[in-house]
C-alpha cells in the first residue's frame, strides 16, 4: 500500500515545493517570519490542495527560504561552511583511524540529512536536530582526540588568562542570553504541557483541554 501512493506523494512535494518557492519570492529579503509558513502558505496553495491543512512544505530548504527569506539562508549556509572548514581543516591532517573513521561517518550523517530535506520535513522533527547536533558533536570531538596512553588528550587550546575586559563582559551577556532564552523556553514548554497551541504527534497531548488546563497554560506563558 505504500509503494502504491508514492507518484502521488512525489508529485504533492513537487506542488508543495512550487508554491513555496512562490512564496518566497514575494518575501525574498527576510520572509513570512519563522513559524509563520502554515499561516502564510493558503495564500498561494494549489487549487487541488484547497480544504487541506498544509503545515510543512516538504522541503525544509524552500520552507526556510519562505520563512527567513535570503538573509536566514545565508545565515545558514554560512553556519554549514564555517563547521566545515574547521572539520575538514583538522580533519585531513589525522592520521588515527579513530578520529578518520568517526569524522568521515559525522559527515555521512550530516549530508544524508541535508539531501534528504530536500523532499521531507525531517528537521522539524525535534528528535532528528537533537540526533544529529549528537552526532556531529560526537564526530567533531572525535577529531580532536589524540589518543595517548595511559590517558587521551583533546587538542585544543586552552583558555588564556590574559583575555581583554571587553571579553568577560561579553561572556556575562551570552551567558545572561542564554539563561534569559532557557527560562523563556521553560515558560512555553510548561504552558504547550498544559494546552498545545501547536499539534504534537508525539506526546499526543489532547486538542480540547478542560478549563482548568488552559488557565494554567495563560498563568506560565500568557503572551501566546
């Protein structure tokens, strides 16, 4: 039965794809704003589309695009070439089959993802991006190990002392940045536990919750 319904899931992503792209072009500079494709997308959905619910373009590619417009992709393509050639930098001067062998096998993993989002919505599925932030932390320690007995090292350098007044104060404010993000992270996930404003397959959490629970969802996270 699956093998039956694939033309017609190709040629849904093909149109779902389109019509993204159309999207996009109207907002080229910065796009609908992130999160915002399954409100924005009806406007330009495909006629024999029409009563569907279409939340995910299929390709997380174009659907970034049409979210982020060309600054969010070049902010990311940007992000994958900085990781690269850091990897790849060290990566060819190892010799250890350890460090060969696990670097090749992050990079496997990351292009395999990539490619596949081409056609899929897999990177917005938490546990894929969790999976591979995993796997490419793992890979790029991996390349990093000497190992040495009776203990590996890390090669890496070591903070120095010396750093300038400028730096610490920066410091404060990431680490202040991202204590203020976590707790306003804290605050959604409480109030989605409560009442799920966004459909979650994977705690299957009830669409219709009682009074009660909705109250409690406004109290942690009342701007949404």
């Amino acid at each position: 039965d699956r093998f039956k319904v694939l033309q017609i899931a190709e040629n849904d992503r093909v149109r779902f794809t389109e019509k993204t792209l159309e999207m996009a072009a109207e907002y080229r500079l910065t796009g609908v704003g992130m999160g915002n494709f399954q409100y924005a997308y009806p406007r330009y959905q495909a006629r024999e589309d029409k009563g569907m619910s279409i939340q995910h373009a299929h390709n997380d590619w174009a659907q970034w695009l049409s979210e982020t417009g060309v600054a969010g992709l070049v902010l990311v393509l940007a992000g994958l070439g900085f990781f690269l050639y850091r990897f790849f930098r060290l990566w060819a001067t190892r010799s250890d089959p350890f460090a060969i062998y696990l670097g090749v096998g992050c990079l496997a993993a990351l292009l395999s993802i990539l490619l596949h989002s081409f056609v899929a919505f897999d990177l917005h599925i938490p546990a894929i991006p969790l999976t591979l932030s995993a796997v490419l932390a793992l890979g790029f320690i991996a390349i990093h190990l000497e190992r040495r007995r009776p203990r590996d090292r890390f090669l890496y350098r070591y903070l120095r002392k010396d750093r300038p007044p400028w730096f610490y104060l920066f410091v404060i404010l990431a680490a202040g940045l991202a204590c203020w993000s976590g707790w306003q992270g804290i605050r959604h996930f409480m109030a989605e536990a409560h009442c799920n404003t966004v459909h979650n397959s994977t705690l299957k959490r009830d669409r219709n919750p009682p009074l009660e629970e909705i109250r409690k969802a406004i109290a942690w996270d009342g701007g949404n």
